[in-house]
C-alpha cells in the first residue's frame, strides 16, 4: 500500500473510533438518564404517598445523574462529533485520551451515582470516601477531556469569512 493509501485508512479507522466514542458517550448518557429518573419516582413516590421527604444524597444522585450524567454525557458526545478534525500533526488530540476521558467519567459517575443513593442509609467511611474520590475522578475526567479536545475548538472557513468583512 502507498503512503496516500496508508494515510487514508488511518484517517477512516480514527473516524470510526472517534464516531463509536461519540455513540458510547451519547448512549451512555441516556443510561444515566433511565438511573436518575428512577431515583426521581422513587424520591416522588415517598413524598407523595408516604410523606417523607428526599434525603439530601438521593437528591444529589439524581441530580447528577441528569445532570452531569445525561446532559454533559451528550454535550462531550455531540462535540466531539461536531467539532473540526484534529489537524495533521496535532500531537494533543488523540482518540485514546478521549477513551480514557470517557471511561474515567463513566466509572466516577457510576461511582458517584451509586454511592450517593447508599449515603443516604449508610454512614461508612469506606462510602465516605468512595464518594469523594469518584467526585475526584470526574474533575479529572473533565480535565483529560477539554485539554484533549482544546485544538479541535476552533473554527473552520469562518475565519476566512470573517477576514472578508462578515460578522456572526
Ligand atoms: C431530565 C429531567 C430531570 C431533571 C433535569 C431534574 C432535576 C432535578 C434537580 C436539579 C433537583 C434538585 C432540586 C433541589 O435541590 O431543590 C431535582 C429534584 C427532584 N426531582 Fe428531578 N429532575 C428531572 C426529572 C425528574 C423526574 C422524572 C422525577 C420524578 C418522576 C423527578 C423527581 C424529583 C424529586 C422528587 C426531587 C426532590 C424534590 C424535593 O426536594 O422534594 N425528577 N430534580
């Protein structure tokens, strides 16, 4: 195979992991969505038919869960499909930092998500810690992913349109 050859697998290969990480992180998302809202009816069931109202860790689970968990989930999805192509000879774009992005998200969120729910019956130190270092973890997976992604922000032809004297 050539060079133009070679170069050109490699770049259809590294758009297909870059469009299977965005399925993962959209899909991922609604999973979080499905755990969320089941702790939303289950805070809602109680208070409605028995009273009692949420405990301040099963609010914050869900809480994260939507939050964090399904609309960030889908904001990293969708901007990692839409942004512009690392370009040739970017060193700091690589779809492997944006793997490991995604799955220290997704084990910290998990993490997090889980142990908040059993915070709210349990004291343990153990889930103490497991909380805070999942809180931990996201920051860092948010890290990981914006200095990832940092070159990718940029804009495409609109500059050029910009430099003819149009503004948006
Ligand atoms: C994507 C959709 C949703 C989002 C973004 C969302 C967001 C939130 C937020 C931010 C809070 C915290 C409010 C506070 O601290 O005062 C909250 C609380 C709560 N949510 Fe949701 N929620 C969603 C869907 C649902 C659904 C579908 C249910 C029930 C079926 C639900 C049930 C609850 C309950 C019971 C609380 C606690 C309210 C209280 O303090 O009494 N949520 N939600």
């Amino acid at each position: 195979m050539d060079d133009i050859g070679r170069s050109t697998l490699s770049t259809s290969l590294r758009s297909r992991h870059a469009y299977t990480l965005v399925r993962r992180f959209i899909k991922t998302g609604i999973g979080f969505l499905a755990a969320g809202l089941l702790v939303g009816l289950y805070m809602l069931t109680q208070r409605e038919l028995f009273g009692v109202w949420p405990h301040p860790y099963l609010r914050s689970a869900h809480m994260h869960a939507v939050f964090l968990g399904f609309v960030m989930f889908l904001i990293l999805g969708v901007a990692l499909w839409l942004f512009p192509r690392a370009e040739t000879g970017d060193t700091r774009y690589r779809p492997e930092r944006v793997e490991a992005a995604y799955w220290i998200l997704t084990l910290s969120t998990s993490a997090r998500f889980l142990g908040e729910v059993a915070r709210a019956w349990s004291d343990a130190d153990g889930l103490r810690w497991l909380v805070l270092l999942a809180g931990v973890g996201q920051v860092g997976g948010f890290a990981i992913y914006f200095f990832t992604m940092w070159t990718r922000i940029r804009p495409v032809g609109s500059h050029l349109r910009e430099a003819k004297g149009e503004r948006f």
